[in-house]
C-alpha cells in the first residue's frame, strides 16, 4: 500500500512538470489558407459555359470573389462568371484568346488561385437549343400566334421545314406526339425565332389527326388549313410564302392516305389556300406529253418525294412513294416542275410508271438516256447553276433485286440540257460507307448507303449530308446514323466532317444554350433542316437515340451547328 502511494505521487508531480513545460512553449501558427481552382486549364468555343470550383483550405470561410483578365480583354470582352463560378465565354474570341481566371479567398485576399482558358471560335460544333434530351415529349402549344419561351413543338418524324427572308424558321405537321401525348399525323404550323429562341404556334390544331379544310380551290381563308400529314415536301418562294405538296395523311372527311393537294401558306395573313391537286386520296398521276405544261397535269398521291427551288422560284419534285399513271404506287423516278406565276406543273424526266431501273451511264459524263433508279427518302440540293442534285435514298439501283434498299448514288441534273449525270457513289445498292481520315477530303471517301437523311447546303455552294438510316463504315448492315458530311461540287470530293463513323449513337448534349465541343446529336433519321440569315445549320426531331441511353424514340431536340 505504502509503496503503491509513492508511484502515485510520482506520476502526478511528472504530469505536473510535463504541463508546466508545455505552457511554457508557444502556441504554434495555424496552417496557412490556400485555395485551389477546378479545371486549372480549359479550351473554350465562344459563348461556352463552363463551371469553374474554388477550394479554400484551412479556413472556415470557403468563400471566394472571382475575377477575369486577360493581354487582349477586359470587362465583358473576356466573358462574365457568376458568384458560383459559371463562366460564359464571349461572343467574339480576344486577340490573344486567352483569359484567366482568379478565384480569391475572402477569409485572406492574399490567397488566390488561377486558372487559365483558351479561347477558339465556334467552328464545327454543335450546340442543344431547345426542346428535350428525352424521346417522346408532348407539345407545349401556349396561346396561338404568341411566342413564349415555354413553347416548343412536340417529338415528331417527317415534319417539313422553310426558312423565311427574315431567317427565322418555320416547322409544319409531321408524325408525332400532339399535347395531350398522343402519336399520329399533325398539321400544326409552327415559327421559331433564333434571336429570341421562342417558338410560337401559328396555324393547325395542337391534336393529331385534323382532316383538312380546303375551302374554294386558289381562294385564301383564315378556315382554309391543310390536313395532318408526314413526309411533304415544302419550299419558300421569293416572296415569303410558304408552299406544302403532298404527304400522307388526311383530307376533308378524316380518311388517311396518299395526297397530291398543293398548298401555299402567306405569312403576312396567316392563311392558307390551297392551289391545285385533289381534295381526294390515292389520286394517279396525269402526266400528258414529257416537257409539255398543261395545267390538267399532276403528280400522283405520293410521300417521301425530294424537291428543290431554283432561283425564279420554281419548284421541282422528284420520285416518292405514290402512285402512277396507271393508279399503281410504289417507288417512282418522275421528274416535275411547278411554275407558281402559271400554276401549271410539267413532266420534266423520268418514268411514269413505278419501280424503274436506274439507267447510270459512265460516271462524270452526262447524257439523254441517264436517270436515277426509282427512289423515296432520298435527299437533295440546288446548286447556283440551278443545277438539281440526288443523293441516296431507298430504291431502285441499275440491277434489279426483289425488294428496293439503300443506295448511295449522287447525281446532277441540268435544266438546260435536260440531261442527268451520275455523279459519285456506286450503281448497286446496300454500299457501306469510306469515311477516309475527319476532316480530311478524298476522291475516294463516300456516305455508306442510307435514307431518311437530313441535308442542305451552304452560302459557299457546299453540300451538307447528315445522319439517315443505312450503311457505316465497313458495315454489312443498317442503322441510325450521326455521321456529318461534306461535299463540294468543285472538287467532286466528300469529307467527312464530324460525328462516328458507327450507328447507334447516343446524343451528348452538355448544357442547354452553351458551346462545347464535345456536344453531338445522337443518330437519328427523318428529322428536319434550316440554315438561317447568319449561315447557321439548325436540325430539329426525327427518330433516334437520346441523351445517355442506347433507348431510341421520337425526338424534338433543336440542334445548331456552326461550322
């Protein structure tokens, strides 16, 4: 017991000593505050966003103040970021592009970190506008004739397109999701302004299915309104007006099928007449004498026709599933041209009849027999010669096989001489495509085989081909498609220009509004194409695959591209 006391006691005099010692030591700093930021280094495209993350250590304050400068910008000029940390690029790229950004802790504003950003221009990216990164959603109509910035039209496959002098950009009908989620043929007109980024819901019901009302044959009428319909044809006069052909989908009395009715549509009156055609459905194609005028002449009923307009406004139409002059349908390779001063349509080329052979002749040299194979979904440029342009489609190639397919054949007609060219692609069908290197053109690159593609063409005379249904690279099958190409009629060359070179590719949409270079629409067939006053390419819905999912469904995503 005695003993045990006495180690007590020593302990607790050590103890004692050890504090003593220990208060006599000074209290060591606190660790020193710093801050790190998130990405460090970043490549922009003008008028991306980007989020930036500020860490502050060792303190109980993480707030910081941000900041922007750079050697060729100041204020607005190097773009703005937000007290989170969201940059927004700018408009136009500094000279030198390059911005920093610093992030400085409030707790101590000698503690900063700073990272850097490189500036490009937006050049051959895509950006996610409006509308949804998921399949099958239903219009948002709002009140018809007002722009609103929850207005947007429904997913939707085989809708028609025109751009009006203004460059704002008008939608009409397809096949699709209306308001109440229901899915078939639309007639709803549609205008999307790109400076406003508003739709507005001009003309046509927000439900599925509105047989039409014609009125009285060349009388406008704010009652007149076309019936829902999928995969018309469409283009836009000199002065503005809208002009429909065909589809399938409905007349007066309801009932569905193949139509032949000529529409024009004046935005100045928001009305509707309807021009010529027939009220009925399934009507066979009167085509009286091959280069002759006639206003008794008329294309079949017929859907998945190409048409271009040359620069007097003259509108041609070419092939379609519909019927001929014997009141058979199938594929056809007929040739028309429509005169909107005379009103009188003109059998211009080709069969008239369904499922004619393609006649190729040499490739590069043109002459009387040539015409391209019986063909529907095919695409379609005008060049500034007025020269027609065909490409692919689904059809008939220059050897017979029981059933159509894909072909990937590119072909030139000239209104002067009346004469088809075989251009580029090859004269049987089911081709897969040569993407060659991206970027990069060749003599030998082509578009693998494919239908229900979106195309148009630039202020430079250049050929834009994007996405369909057909072969890829190597490829032994179909699929969807997001693959970008280019082709210029001065070197006769394609480029593939962006997108995978593989089908069945999901979208990446990044941020709704905001650049990114790693932005790409999923593959997709049978959506619509613009290109505005300011040379921009817009492409809108269809069928294909959506955001981070292999799920495909109907679409009504707004894609811009900026090449």
């Amino acid at each position: 017991m005695k003993r045990s006391r006495i180690g007590r006691a020593i302990i607790a005099a050590m103890a004692a000593l050890l504090a003593a010692c220990a208060a006599d030591q000074p209290t060591p700093p606190p660790p020193p505050i710093s801050v790190s930021l998130e990405p460090d280094a970043i490549t922009v495209c003008t008028t991306q966003v980007v989020q930036f993350t500020a860490t502050v250590r060792n303190s109980t304050n993480g707030e910081v103040t941000w900041g922007l400068s750079g050697a060729g910008c100041s204020g607005p000029a190097c773009g703005t970021i937000s007290t989170a940390g969201l940059y927004i690029a700018p408009e136009a790229v500094p000279d030198p592009g390059l911005v920093t950004v610093t992030a400085t802790s409030l707790a101590d504003n000698s503690k900063s970190a700073q990272a850097s950003i490189t500036v490009l221009p937006a050049i051959n990216v895509w950006t996610w506008i409006s509308g949804s990164n998921i399949g099958n959603q239903i219009g948002a109509y709002g009140t018809k004739g007002v722009p609103a910035a929850s207005n947007v039209p429904g997913a939707r496959i085989g809708a028609v397109s025109w751009t009006d002098p203004d460059g704002d950009l008008w939608l009409f009908g397809g096949s699709g999701c209306d308001i109440s989620g229901g899915q078939n043929v639309l007639n709803d007109l549609w205008k999307y302004v790109p400076t406003s980024n508003q739709w507005t819901w001009v003309s046509g019901s927000q439900t599925h299915a509105q047989p039409g009302v014609y009125g009285i044959k060349g009388v406008p009428s704010p009652e007149n309104v076309p019936g829902a319909r999928a995969m018309a044809v469409s283009w836009i006069d000199p002065g503005g007006q809208l002009w429909l052909f065909g589809g399938t989908g409905r007349i007066a009395d309801g009932s569905h099928g193949k139509l032949n009715d000529l529409w024009r549509f004046d935005p100045t009156t928001n009305e509707w007449t309807w021009i010529a055609g027939s009220g009925s459905l399934d009507q066979p194609g009167i085509y009286g004498t091959k280069g002759v005028p006639s206003p008794t002449n008329v294309p079949g009923g017929r859907y998945e026709a190409i048409s271009w307009v040359d620069s007097s406004g003259k509108l041609w139409l070419f092939g379609g599933w519909g019927y001929d002059v014997n009141s058979d349908d199938g594929d056809l390779n007929d040739l028309w041209s429509f005169d909107p001063a005379t009103q009188a349509w003109t059998w211009v080329s080709g069969g008239n009849t369904k499922k004619m052979l393609g006649n190729y002749g040499t490739k590069g040299v043109s002459a009387p027999s040539n015409m391209p194979g019986a063909r529907s979904e095919a695409v379609s440029w005008i060049d500034a010669q007025d020269r027609l342009w065909l490409f692919g489609g689904y059809g008939w190639s220059a050897v017979f096989t029981y059933i159509p397919s894909e072909l990937n054949d590119l072909w030139r007609f000239d209104p002067t001489t009346l004469e088809w060219t075989w251009v580029s692609g090859s004269d049987t069908h089911g081709q897969a495509g040569v993407y060659g290197t991206k970027g990069t053109s060749s003599p030998s690159n082509v578009p693998g085989a494919r239908h229900w593609a979106l195309s148009w063409a630039d202020e430079n005379g250049l050929f834009w081909l994007y996405g369909g249904y057909g072969f890829f690279e190597a490829s032994q099958w179909d699929g969807l498609l997001n693959d970008l190409w280019k082709y210029d009629p001065a070197t006769l060359e394609w480029t593939w220009v962006s997108g995978s070179s593989s089908d069945g590719q999901v979208g990446n949409y990044g941020t709704r509004g905001a650049v990114a270079l790693t932005n790409i629409p999923g593959s997709r067939n049978s959506g619509v194409a613009w290109v505005d006053s300011q040379h921009r390419t817009w492409i809108l819905g269809g069928h294909g695959f959506f955001s981070a999912t292999q799920q495909d469904g109907l679409l009504n995503d707004l894609w811009r591209y900026d090449k």
